[in-house]
C-alpha cells in the first residue's frame, strides 16, 4: 500500500511563521484530501462565501487518483453552469485567507 504524506518531527515553522503540526501519512488520496476540503468549506462558511455542491464537489478533482463516484457528472454540470476561472479566484481567496490566518497552515482548523 502506498502512503502519502510526510512525517515532519519535531514541529517546524513554516516560512510565515506558522508552527507546522506533526503531519500525518495519509493511507489514500481521499484521505489527503478530506481534510482540505472540509477546511475550505468552513472557511467560505465563515466568510460568508457561498459554495454550490458543485463547487464543493470539483475539490476532488482528479485526473489520475481517487475522486468522487459522480464526478463526470459533477463536472459536466460544472462545465456547463459555471466560470473556471472565477471558481479558482474563488476558492484561491479562502485558500489565501486560511493562510494570512495565524495558525494559518491550510490544514490545521482554527
């Protein structure tokens, strides 16, 4: 079985400053990908960005790994109804504002 992840230990900083956590191996992609998403997701939710499911669904875009039962439909909804590139201004902002936070590694919640 294939791991992903890096064991960092003991703590570091990262170059903003921030003490980056003891990271875990992630058994699969999905499991690498959860966290990010559900941090996203609570970030747009705090800003009081709205996220359509589909939105919510085209974080777990994958060419190549693991990705959601229904993606081709996901996307092609996706493709049909929405901007590409207002999507990736749009989560690249709550990204941007997950970072500027203190504890502000991406995948740490607040």
């Amino acid at each position: 079985m294939q791991l992903i992840g890096v064991n960092v230990s003991p703590p570091t900083i990262c170059k903003r400053g921030c003490t980056l956590a003891i990271m875990n191996r992630f058994q699969t992609v999905r499991d690498a990908k959860e966290p990010l998403v559900r941090r996203i997701v609570r970030q747009a939710h705090q800003d009081g960005v709205p996220l359509s499911d589909a939105e919510r669904d085209m974080m777990y875009l994958s060419e190549t790994d693991w990705t959601l039962p229904n993606m081709m439909a996901v996307r092609q909804n996706f493709d049909q109804n929405y901007d590409q590139d207002e999507y990736e201004s749009k989560i690249g902002q709550i990204i941007q504002r997950i970072r500027n936070q203190p504890q502000g590694c991406l995948g740490r919640a607040p």
